[in-house]
C-alpha cells in the first residue's frame, strides 16, 4: 500500500538508524514498506507479537517520536523489522518495515501484491 512518505524523514534520524542498526545488524534503507494484514486472524496474530517482542526504540530528545522494532524476514530471504511508532495515523492492520534495501524495489513489488512476512 503506497505511504505518505513521513517515514523517510523518520528513518533518515541518525538516532534511529543507529538504533536499527544495533538490533538488527543492517543500516535501514531510508523508508519503509507499508503491508495492510488482510484479515482479522493476522490482525490478531500481529497484535500478540507486538505485545510479547520487540525492541524499545528511545529518542535522544524526549519531545521526539520513539516506537518499538520487531525483528521479522520477508519472503523467507530478507532480513527486515517492523517499526511500531509510539505516534502513527496507521491502524493495527498495517505493518511498516526496514529493511537494508528497497524492499518495493528488491521484490519487485506493486499494490495489492501479497508479502509473506514472518516475525519473531
């Protein structure tokens, strides 16, 4: 699903790609791929694995946005994580990764393409 482009600028942060970089061992590709879960059973999945895992991501201002990072790999082959934003417009049933590289591009992804992700 196409992004508003906010994630740019918020994986761009040197604190977060350096928080990135320490959890998962890849400095992330400046931007995310936004997947939309397409029922309420990978809805209720996502929601247990965001509750038992993931990474606290801290801010080095206190006023800026911080989230949570869960470590996942995307088509059994690429490493990525989903970032969950302390502050979003996006709803549970949508996931934002990053990844080392383009994820839309490497894939060779359009809208409504189906993603297999696995996280944990």
């Amino acid at each position: 699903m196409p992004g508003s482009g906010e994630a740019r600028q918020f994986v761009a942060l040197e604190w977060f790609r350096a928080a990135v970089c320490r959890a998962t061992g890849f400095d992330p590709y400046p931007g995310t791929l936004n997947l939309r879960l397409m029922n309420d059973d990978a809805v209720r999945r996502w929601r247990m694995t965001r509750e038992l895992r993931g990474l606290r991501l801290t801010p080095a201002a206190p006023e800026a946005c911080g989230g949570r990072l869960v470590r996942c790999v995307v088509e059994d082959r690429l490493e990525a994580a989903v970032v969950i934003p302390d502050v979003t417009r996006y709803g549970d049933d949508v996931l934002e990764l990053v990844a080392a590289v383009h994820l839309r591009a490497c894939l060779g992804l359009t809208d409504g393409d189906q993603v297999a992700v696995t996280c944990g």
